[in-house]
C-alpha cells in the first residue's frame, strides 16, 4: 500500500475536460488498495477523492494550506468532504505544495494549471515518481516542453499516458523495485 497524490487544477478548463480522468484515478487507487492524497481542495483532486470513497477507499487525506478547518472553510472556500482526515498545515498553497508532494509516495497529475505545475516541479526536484494522465489539457499537457526547456529530460520515475491502470501499474512497480528492502521487513510480520 502506497500513498498516492492525485493533483489537479481546483478550476477551469482542464477540470470539465479532465472529469472522467479524475474519477477514473480515484477509482483505480481505492481498487489497487492504495491511500489517496491531494491537496483538499475542489475541481481535479476533490473529484478523484469522490470517486476514492464511493470506490470503498481505505483512507482519503487532504493536505490543507489553512492552519484551521474555519480558515480551510471560510478564508480558502475549501471542501471538507469527502476526506477522511484533513491536515491543517498553515503553510498556505506553497508550503503545503511542498508538504504534499513530500508526503506522497508518488503523483498522478492530471491537466493543471500552476498549483499542480508547482507540485509537478517539487515531484521532478525530489525525485518522487510521477505519472502525468494525458487528454485533460492545461500545464500536464505541457510539461514535456516545460521539462526540456529547464534541462531535464524524462527518466525511469516519469510517466506519460492516458490509461490510469497502466500507470498506475508502472507506478506500483517502480515503487516496490525502489523500497524492496523497506518491504520484505514491513510485510514480514
């Protein structure tokens, strides 16, 4: 079991056209077992969450940029549901970008605007696997060009497609080859 970030724009375009990717991620993490992640807030990452918990999700976090859940409710106009558990980071959208993107064993990034641009560069910059799910439009539609022009050419912890399964395959795999040794100790019990 792995924790497993979905990010997205909270609004606009990429959010209508990316709707069926979303709910097609939060469906596949909850059937693969896996805890979901995303930055509690609306659009891409409350629809994949949705979708988690409908799924029968084991756990469903939101990372907050607000320190309280008034302040996540009134000053940032945030969802509560239909997470399990919100944390309260205070850090607002960079810091808890960063707190997010740290906390996940890998990403899924779906379309975006520049909140999930900003998480996609903190995955890259850490070296957390992330897969990008093609079709949605917006800044994961750019992000090869975005990667070339900042010299960083896509490696075995990238991911390009549009079929969620199979990323989230590739993203499993790549994971349990990087924390074997972490997993024969854990599973042996």
């Amino acid at each position: 079991m792995y924790q497993i970030c979905v990010s997205g724009a909270a609004r606009g375009e990429s959010v209508e056209v990316g709707r069926r990717l979303a709910h097609e991620t939060g469906e596949a993490v909850a059937k693969s077992g896996h805890i979901l992640l995303t930055g509690a807030t609306s659009g891409i990452p409350q629809l994949a969450a949705e979708a988690y918990k409908k799924s029968g999700g084991i756990m469903s976090v939101g990372i907050s940029p607000a320190a309280t859940k008034i302040e996540h409710v009134v000053k940032y106009r945030l969802p509560t549901r239909p997470y399990d558990v919100i944390i309260y980071t205070g850090m607002h959208y960079v810091g808890r970008d960063a707190f997010l993107i740290n906390s996940a064993d890998a990403v899924i990034s779906i379309g975006g605007r520049l909140g999930t641009l900003h998480e996609a560069m903190i995955a890259l910059e850490t070296n957390t696997p992330i897969g990008f799910l093609q079709g949605a439009g917006g800044t994961g539609d750019s992000i090869t060009g975005i990667m070339k022009a900042a010299g960083r050419a896509p490696g075995e912890d990238v991911f390009f497609g549009d079929n969620i399964k199979e990323m989230l395959s590739k993203l499993k795999a790549l994971l349990d080859k990087n924390h074997k040794e972490y997993r024969d100790v854990y599973y042996k019990e």
